[in-house]
C-alpha cells in the first residue's frame, strides 16, 4: 500500500511513467517482497487507468469535497480506496485494515477531510455516475479517457473505430529482442528456456519474440543484465528493421536515448561500420552509454545536441532514424498516466517541433539514403500531417515502401507508411515512415 500511494504521488507530482515511479518508491522504502510489489504495480496501474471515473465518484460521494486542493498523498489514498470499494467490492475487513493503513501512512490529520467521503463511497456503484452525463461523458468514464481524447477519436476515426481504440486499453504483451551481439539466437532462446520462460517468435521481424509467460520481471534477470535480450515494443522494432541498416554504413540515430534503437541498428549491421547516436539530454545519454556496454555495441559514438537546430556533424549518412518527443498517445494502455498530462494542443505543439526536426535530419541523408520518422502517438497531427507538410517543403524526399509490412497502411492516402493500433497489433500505437532522398 505505501509503495503504491507513494508512487501514485510521484507520477502526479513529477510526471513519472507508473514503472519509474513504483521502482522509485519500494527503493525509498525497501520493499523487496515480490507480493507486494506486484498488487502496488496494480494498483497504481489500475487507479491511474481509471482516473477520470475515481475522481468522479469521490465527487459524487461529496460534492462538497475540493478534492483538486488537496495534497499529493491524501488525493493519491482516496482513489486507491476507490477502487478497492467500488470497482473491486472490498469486504468491511480488507475496507478497515486499508483505512487502518492509509492513517498510518499519511496521518489522522490528513485523511480527517475525507472520512465523511469514505463512508458514502460504500453506497455507491460505479454505475451511478453515468445518471446525468451527456454521450461523451459516458463513453470517457466507461473507457477511461478525457472527454477530448474521446471527441478527437471520434472525429479523427470514426465512430467505429474510434470506440474500439478507446475501449482497447488491455495491457499489451512485453516483447524481448534477441541481441545476438553477445550470443547467437538459438543459444538465448535455449537459455530463456531454462528459466522457464515460454515465448513465441513474432511474424516476419528478425529477432523478436513475445513473452508468453516468465517467472519474474525480464529487465531484471540475468540474462538481461547480461545483454543477451532487450524488453523493446515490436512497434519500435518495425521502425528499425524499416531503416535497413547494413554493415559499414554510417548511421545517425536521432533522439536515440536510451538506446533500445541504437542497439538494434548496431546489431543489423554485425557492429561494423558507424553510428551517431544524438540527444539533447546528458542525462539520458549517460543511461545510453550504460545501455551501449551491457549490449555489447562497438560502433555506436554518443553526441548531445539540440535536434531543433543544423546537426554538428560533417557527415553524410546513409541512413537516418528520427523518432521525435511526441504526445505518447499510443502508449496509454501501457502508461495510462500520460493520457492524463496531455491535451488536444499537445498534438500540433508536438507536431511543429518534429517537423522542424524532420528538415534537420534531412540535410544529412546522402543521395539514395533512407530517412526514417516514427512516433509512439496514433494522432494524424504528429503522424500524417507532418510527414505532408515536409515532402511539400523538401521535393529531394519521397516515401517508399519497407518490410515487414505489418499494422495498417497510414492515413489521407499515405498507404506506403504503417500504423500500429493497440486494440489490433498487441503493442504500441505506432507510426513509421521510411523516404529516400531522390537524385535531384
């Protein structure tokens, strides 16, 4: 329960993926039992996913309840004991041990605001918010998404579609990469066996494999930390095996922290020939640097630059690989904290900003070179539309087809990139382009 109350406070209160903020919160406190850090992984999972709906019915408990002025933490406990007696249908028992421990962990203090709150919270349903709201509060509640994301979808998508985007929220699967810098394919997937781990190859893309089951947490085991396998979305895989790196090529991996990308690309071209990995972060480039030694990349070299601005490299590169900031809005299955920090703006603030890296990169693409685009949003704003907008301005670019030809043709007629969608590929919402720069 601490870990977990904790957690939740740190993703409101620093905007942390609900993965680094559990890992922050059972280090502070000390919490290794593997139990309990998987009901707090559940928990902040699940209260997080349905935000909108918790936050309506402790509304609905007490309407009188400023529930926006509160603190991080006593905010952060009335939605988990939401869930847990709503959603959940806790017994009286397991009601008064998690008060119990919500005192304890915050204060009589601090919760005294919120026990007339509690108490009506147990006479409620989950149904009874759905009483007065209009079409597109229902379907936000029912699915757990922001009004504007359901209007937007619906716009974008059509009804159809749009209601199976937002009702495909099921946690898709981890994926594994087999880094076949440190050991040959067959040995690893020989060594995943013995762990007990049972995993299936994923169609027509070298080296990925979905984990079916395993015993613990694939960043964490040995075989992790020994670089034989990289946890990385088969959506970001696609953009890589789309860039068709080969050996003694010179390669620029652009936003390339922390290095799931760079690894991959090294592992294409059998560590022979050159990789430029770019970020404006120090930080993050510290992390690639760690990442780059456990997965035994030779041929990668860390540069921190600015994107936005002329890239500080007299090369000419054969292949580029762009994957911009972006609003993440085809990660919310998986982090379901980042569909509560955008908004409808995001999407053409993030949108100018790729474009404007897009032209950056561009100047470095050899004649004949691929440059490649991919983002983790299914918006057409940062997908569509950019890619538009820059083949407009910069004629020395066309797109052109790639494999594996997986997810679905782009959108406004652009059938020569790919989307993924949650709901139908198992992964990330997705998007990649591949263009080559003409002669002339």
């Amino acid at each position: 329960m601490a870990v977990a109350i904790e957690a939740l406070s740190w993703i409101e209160i620093e905007g942390m993926s609900e993965r680094q903020a559990v890992f922050r919160s059972s280090n502070q406190l000390e919490v290794k039992d593997p139990r309990s850090l998987r009901l707090s992984q559940l928990l902040v999972l699940e209260s997080t996913r349905r935000r909108n709906l918790l936050d309506k019915l402790l509304t609905l408990a007490d309407p009188s309840l400023r529930y926006e002025n509160m603190k991080a933490g006593p905010r952060s406990f009335a939605r988990v004991y939401t869930y847990w007696t709503v959603i959940r249908g806790a017994n009286r028992d397991t009601i008064l041990a998690l008060l119990r421990a919500g005192r304890k962990l915050l204060g009589w203090r601090e919760l005294a605001p919120l026990e007339l709150t509690f108490g009506r919270m147990l006479g409620l349903r989950s149904e009874d918010v759905f009483s007065e709201a209009s079409e597109t509060q229902a379907i936000a509640l029912r699915t757990f998404n922001p009004e504007w994301f359901v209007d937007y979808c619906m716009r974008t998508f059509g009804r159809k579609k749009a209601m199976e985007i937002l009702k495909g929220e099921s946690l898709p699967p981890t994926y594994i990469r087999i880094n076949t810098l440190a050991e040959d394919e067959s040995v690893t997937v020989e060594k995943m066996k013995q762990t007990d781990t049972n995993m299936k190859k994923v169609r027509g893309m070298k080296y990925v494999y979905s984990v079916l089951r395993s015993r613990g947490p694939m960043l964490t085991s040995k075989i992790a930390r020994l670089g034989n396998i990289q946890v990385q979305d088969k959506s970001s895989c696609l953009t890589v095996l789309a860039a068709k790196p080969r050996p003694r090529q010179v390669v620029l991996d652009v936003c390339a922290a922390p290095g799931t990308k760079t690894s991959f690309l090294a592992q294409l071209m059998r560590n022979r020939g050159t990789i430029y990995a770019i970020d404006i972060s120090e930080r993050r480039m510290n992390l690639w640097m760690k990442e780059m030694k456990r997965m035994n990349v030779k041929i990668a070299n860390p540069l921190v630059a600015d994107v936005r601005q002329p890239l500080p490299l007299g090369v000419d590169a054969d292949v580029v690989v762009l994957d911009p900031p972006c609003s993440n809005s085809g990660t919310f299955a998986k982090v379901p904290s980042a569909k509560w920090r955008i908004r409808l703006s995001d999407f053409n603030k993030f949108s100018q900003i790729q474009l404007q890296m897009l032209h950056c990169c561009a100047d470095r693409v050899r004649i004949g070179g691929r440059l490649i685009y991919s983002t983790c949003s299914i918006s057409v704003e940062e997908n569509e539309e950019v890619i538009e907008a820059f083949l407009r301005q910069d004629p020395r670019f066309r797109l052109t087809d790639f494999e594996p030809k997986l997810g679905e043709p782009g959108m406004r007629g652009l059938d020569k990139c790919r989307r993924f969608y949650p709901h139908l590929d198992d992964c990330n919402g997705y998007f990649t382009a591949a263009m080559i720069r003409n002669a002339c």
